[in-house]
C-alpha cells in the first residue's frame, strides 16, 4: 500500500509540478505514492461554484467558506478509508503553522496518509479549522499568495525520504539536517576549474581519507552558518574523532581569517 496524499485544492493543476517532473515524478509513476486533489467547488450547491464570501466584521479581501472545504475533505477522509488508509492526519498549510522542519517530516512520514489543505484569499473560516484540522504548518516567516506552493514543498519532502525513491538509498540521509548538520561541500568535473582546483583528499583514492574531510566540512559549515544546529549536535554528543576535526577546521579557519585581515 502506497502513501496517500489527498490535497484540497482550488487548482489542481499546480499539483503537476510534482507528479510529472523529476524525482517526485518518477516515484508517481512507480506507484511509490498517491496524489489526489479534491476541488471545493466541485462541493458548492450554487451555480457560480463560489467558494469564498466577505469577512465578518469588514475589511479587506475574501475568506474561504467552511462548507465546501468540509464537504471536500470528508470526502477525501472517507477515500482514505477505502484504500485502507489508518494513520492519516489532516494538515492545513498556514503561515501561522507550527514551522516545517526536518524532524517534522520524519515524523509524518510514518503515518501512512495526509489530507492537506491549501488555502487562499485571506484564508480559511475558522470554524473549518476547528472542526476539521489536526496540524497547522508553515514553511516559512512569510506569505505566500496560496496554500499550493507550501503543501508541494511538504509531499516533495517526504516522498525524496521514501524507500527506493532515489537510486541511491544512502543519498537521503547524507542530506543536511538529518543528523543535524549541514550536508559537505560537493564537487565534479573538471578537476580544475578557471585554475580552482577540487580540493586534494576528494581526489586522492583514499575512502577513510575523503570521509574525514566530507565530516570536517559538514561539521564547519554547521558551526559558521547554522550554530542552531550545532547546538542540537552538541547535546547528542559529539565523538572524540568529531571534537578534534571541528578544532582542526576553526583553527585553520581563523588562520585563514587572520591572513585575510
Ligand atoms: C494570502 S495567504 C493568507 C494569509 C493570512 N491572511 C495571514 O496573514 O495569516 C493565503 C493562503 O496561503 C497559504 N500560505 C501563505 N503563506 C504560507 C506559509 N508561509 N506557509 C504555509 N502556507 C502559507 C495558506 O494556505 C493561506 O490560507
């Protein structure tokens, strides 16, 4: 049984963008996962298919009725269920959700359906979301024009971490934060490069050696860009072997620093 996303979605059209291109494209084809959106107005009992009305109280812009929405993901909810689809939750995408993070995606990943909302205008009526939303989640401190762009960057997310959807299966967890450090620096041909040359241990043949630097890298990158992490790095405890790199990396580091200055 494959993961089931089921988006609601006043264009689904958009959705295109991860079931037909790329890696996300490939692993729709396979099966791997399945994408179906459901359109509100598809729910509406008025010719116009209208969708949305103005805010009580006043002010600008329209707000996205409740009744369709909840039309539609009962809908969905009852189609999980037929597919046999038992751990599910439904997600609204809101700028005021809890924010998108790695350990979140781990963590939704093991349900085996979402439902996910995409909302527009001013957003969504509040009784919708009290009645009908487990989770709300952003991707990030700023707003976007709809919820689309943000439930396709949370699917792209998970579907890169599920088994056989990259043809190396060892490439997800090589990616940055999943041991909370950024990914290394990468390189590939020419080996040199306007005269920059790939720096000596990649080319050296030498597999204990080119791991050693891949570490160190991803050890100083996430010490100079991201101290947040490294913070949660430092309360799992880094290993002898990781201490003494990092030192290594600030001392050479700052003595390039020195030079420059
Ligand atoms: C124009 S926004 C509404 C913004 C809302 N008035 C506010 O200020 O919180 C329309 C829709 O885009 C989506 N959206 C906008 N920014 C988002 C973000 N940072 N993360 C997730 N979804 C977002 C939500 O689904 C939202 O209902």
């Amino acid at each position: 049984m494959s993961f089931e996303f089921d988006v609601i979605t006043l264009f689904p059209e958009m959705f295109d963008a991860i079931t037909k291109y790329g890696v996300t494209g490939r692993a729709w084809e396979r099966q791997i996962y399945g994408l179906h959106t459901w359109n509100p107005r598809d729910f509406t009992n008025n010719n116009h298919r209208t969708v949305d009305d103005r805010p009580y109280g006043g002010g600008p812009g329209m707000v996205m009725m409740a009744g369709p929405l909840e039309e539609a993901i009962v809908a969905a909810r009852t189609k999980q269920i037929t597919y046999g689809i038992d751990k599910t939750k439904v997600i609204y995408l809101s700028p005021q959700g809890q924010l998108l993070d790695h350990k979140m995606v781990v963590e939704l990943s093991q349900l085996s359906g979402l439902i996910i909302l995409s909302g527009r205008y001013e957003g969504v009526d509040e009784r919708l979301i009290t009645r009908q939303i487990d989770e709300e989640i952003s991707i990030g401190d700023y707003v976007l024009s709809g919820g689309e762009l943000a439930a396709m960057v949370l699917i792209d997310s998970m579907v890169r971490r599920m088994p056989n959807v990259l043809g190396d299966p060892e490439s997800a967890n090589q990616d940055s934060f999943v041991s909370n450090l950024l990914d290394y620096p990468h390189y590939t041909r020419p080996e040199v490069y306007q005269g920059d040359s790939v720096p000596e241990e990649l080319v050296s043949g030498d597999h204990v050696k080119i791991n050693r630097w891949r570490l160190q890298q991803a050890l100083g990158r996430t010490w100079l860009r991201r101290p947040d992490l490294f913070a949660l790095r430092t309360e799992c405890k880094m290993t002898i072997e990781e201490k003494e790199l990092l030192r290594e990396f600030k001392e050479t580091y700052e003595t390039k620093q020195n030079d420059v200055k």
